[in-house]
C-alpha cells in the first residue's frame, strides 16, 4: 500500500481579489509544480467542518476534522499546550493567549501587538502569578502567541475568553457557559488575573523602549480556546499508521502529538513568512522512509489572508511551488495537497467558502491549474472535511 504524504497549505482558499483582476492568489500565481500534481493526479472541494455554534471553521476544529477526530475535541488550549512542549497535569485549564495592544479604555488598537515576537520577558513577567489558589503559567509560543496554563482546584474549562476578535471592540470579562460553582470561580479568578498582566505589562521596562521607538506595546494579553487535557485514541490505534508531523506552529504540533504522532524539528521552521520552507519539504520526503503517514503544515497563506496582503499571499503561494519540486518524483506515495480552511485576503479571516484539494498517485482528471475554480471540475467532487482521511485511505489501497 502507499505511504501518505499529507500538506496542509493553512488558509490557501480565497475570494476574487479586485486588484488581481478578481482572481485569487492561487489562481494568479506561476505554479508549474502544483499544477504538474494537479493535472497527473485528482482534485475537488472540502466542506469545511464547522461546531455547532460556530458560523466560520476554526483552525483547531478543522484540523480535529481532517484526521477524523472530530468526536474527541478538547478545546484550542491543550492543543496549543502540548504543542510548545507544556506537560499538562490532570485538572489543568490551558488557553490560547495573544500579546495585543489596547487603550486607556481597554478598546483594542491591534490583537496581536504589530505581531510581536521577542516576547519572552513580557511572558516571564507574568508566569508564576497566583490569585486565591489558582496558579498561573504562561509559555511562549512562535510570533506574538503564547500559552496560559490555570493550575489548581475545582477549575472549569466551561469559560469564554476576552477577545471580542475585533479591532476597535473592547477586551470583554471572561463569563461562564455553565452555571457551575467551579466555572463561576475559574471566570472570577482569570478576570483577576487578566486585570494583573495589564498593569504590568503596561509599566514593564520592554513596553515603555518599544514606546520609545515608535512601536506598539504589548500591554494586554487575550484570552480563548480554554480546554481541559484527556488522552484521545492514539493515530496508530485508529488507522494503523505510523504518523509524523513537520510543523511550525504550536497549534499544528500540538494537535499532532495528542493524537499519537511523532514531531520532527525542523530548523528555521518558523509558521512564519520567513519560515525554511525547503528544509519542511525536504524533511517530510524523508521522513517517508520511516513513516507510513506524513503530515507536513505550512502556515504563512493563513497569516497574509489575515493581513490582507494577497500579493503577500500569491508571492508565498510560488515560494512553496518552487521547493515543491521535491516531492515530484516520489514513488508508492499518495501526496495531499489541501487547506484546514479558507482565508480570503478580502475577509481578513476565515470563511466557510469550499477548499481546493489534490491528490497525486492515485488517477488523474487532467486538470491544468491548481486553482479554486479548477477544483470545482475535478473528480473528488465534493468531500465533507471529517469524512477526507477514510476517503484518503481507500485512495491509498487503490
């Protein structure tokens, strides 16, 4: 049977850009290599996978579902818990955290502090706090993230955060979604908390030089994705794979790890712009040799449709055609080329537009362009997101 050579491009699907001559990023980019994949092999669309409750897919929850986790989520933080190397102690809350800007009256002015990345005296300064009981640990994660740990008794990971997720909106009380004792304690100790890091992180020494020079401070952190941690069935004990993942971001190595795959380190593996794509590539081609299931997450497409920059986008779209080229002559392998989601550079976040996919080594349809449009001729059809690894496997005994 053939070994599995999983990408995911975070965010690659797109809207028509007025600018590009209402095309996307994909479709006006020089693509040689992934439009070779694309006519040799098979394409179409995901339906992205979305909780109840939600109305655009979120990165954690589309990942559940790729792999066919969606029935054991556990909530963003373990994930991006585990992916920054924090062993998590039964009873634990962990949460996503961005460093973000804010005013004198707590209205945002940028959510991640111009991106931000030397962090790590703003996180020292905060970790090892403790408010009534509960003990606070924060980890530093890639960019302007990081990782809060709540640790004590009767906590409950039925909270919200604080981030309206918006610029100009008001960082919010952290409020409960149950109407239990210990989701009432855990709200009232993390707004504490939160209260805290603003006055520190407003009078720290590293946020008044950065005043200094023009730039903006890192003064408020905010808060989502709380969870608690429990062991899911392992990737090996669901599908009889050995699986590793070659990432950047914690989020990506987090969910890989709590269900069971093994992290390659790959240098100059940012989950940034600048990050070694040719090192990533290469490391998942070779890992082939030890593995049955690769899983390779390249996330910069994601961040410049955040940012709106689609010449950003379309540029970075080529970079990762060209080192793409590596993987072209692989034998016995069934290479997946798709997206967790959609993130249009006219939205700036994501959406729930269908995602383009390909898959080499498996039949063709003789498509010329990788391109959303193109993907909608293509073979695959439609393919709902949590239902695309039991369809991979049966390409992969074809």
């Amino acid at each position: 049977m053939k070994k599995i050579l999983f990408f995911i491009f975070d965010g690659l699907g797109d809207l028509p850009v007025p600018e590009l001559g209402n095309k996307t990023p994909l479709e006006v980019a020089y693509t040689q290599n992934l439009d070779y994949l694309v006519e040799k092999g098979v394409c179409g669309l995901i339906t992205p996978f979305l909780f109840p409750k939600e109305k655009t897919p979120t990165s954690e929850g589309a990942h559940i579902a790729l792999f066919g986790y969606k029935d054991c989520f556990l909530g963003r933080g373990p994930y991006e818990a585990a992916g920054v190397g924090i062993k998590m102690k039964s009873g634990d809350i962990a949460m996503r955290v961005n460093f973000a800007t804010i005013d004198s009256n707590s209205k945002i002015i940028d959510r991640r502090a111009n991106r931000i990345e030397k962090t790590q005296l703003l996180v020292k300064a905060l970790s090892g706090t403790t408010i009534d009981g509960v003990q606070f640990f924060l980890k530093k994660s890639f960019g302007h993230r990081a990782v809060l740990i709540l640790r004590g008794e009767n906590l409950s990971s039925k909270i919200s955060g604080n981030d309206p997720h918006k610029v100009g909106g008001k960082t919010e009380k952290v409020a409960v979604l149950d109407k239990s004792k210990q989701s009432r304690f855990t709200a009232g100790v993390l707004n504490k908390f939160l209260i805290k890091a603003h006055q520190v992180l407003e009078y720290h020494p590293l946020n008044k030089k950065r005043q200094k020079q023009g730039l903006l401070v890192a003064n408020s952190i905010l808060v989502r994705g709380a969870g608690k941690f429990k062991e899911p069935q392992s990737f090996k004990q669901r599908y009889n794979l050995n699986a590793v993942c070659v990432a950047g971001g914690g989020l990506y190595k987090g969910v890989a790890k709590i269900i069971g795959m093994d992290l390659i380190k790959v240098k100059g593996a940012t989950g940034m712009v600048n990050t070694n794509l040719k090192a990533k590539i290469l490391t998942a081609k070779n890992a082939l040799k030890k593995y049955d299931f690769v899983f390779c997450h390249i996330k910069a497409t994601d961040t410049l449709g955040h940012d709106g920059n689609f010449i950003g986008k379309r540029d970075f779209i080529e970079k990762i055609d060209k080192n793409i080229k590596f993987i072209l002559n692989l034998k016995n392998t069934l290479v997946v080329i798709t997206a967790d989601h959609c993130t249009p550079c006219v939205l700036k976040d994501h959406s729930n537009d269908l995602i383009p996919i390909l898959v080499y080594g498996n039949a063709k349809n003789h498509i010329s362009k990788f391109s959303e449009k193109q993907c909608k001729k293509g073979k695959l059809g439609k393919i709902k997101q949590e239902n695309l690894m039991s369809q991979i496997l049966k390409m992969r005994t074809k």
